[in-house]
C-alpha cells in the first residue's frame, strides 16, 4: 500500500468535521452577542455556562437568542 492511500470517506468525514467546526463557531458568536442581555436578567450566570446551553441546544428566555 502507497503512503498516499487515504480511505474513500475521508472526505466525507472532512466535511462533517467542517460542519461541526463550523455550528461550533456559529454557537459561540450567538453566545457572544447575546450574552449581555441575558447577563442583565441574569447575572449569576457565567459566560461558559451560557455558551454550553447554547452548544446543548437548550432554549434560552423561552425561545432562541437573537443575535444583535
């Protein structure tokens, strides 16, 4: 076997990862546009818990947050 030999769904799996990579990226920019808002109604929760309810997929104010 050649060292260049690379499975056919390598690529595939490529883009999964990008996919992810990049909901990852979309979640913590929302995290961080809207987390002032929700640190006014809520100041005793922290950033990293904030940005792990967003990446959980829990509903934050009763509904998505919005980016501003």
């Amino acid at each position: 076997m050649s060292k260049n030999y690379r499975p056919i769904t390598a690529g595939f799996m490529d883009e999964l990862r990008e996919v992810e990579v990049r909901r990852e990226i979309d979640n913590f920019l929302l995290a961080l546009y809207s987390y002032p808002e929700r640190f006014a109604g809520d100041p005793c929760l922290s950033f990293e818990q904030y940005l792990c309810s967003i990446m959980a997929g829990e509903s934050v104010n009763g509904g998505t947050p919005r980016v501003h």
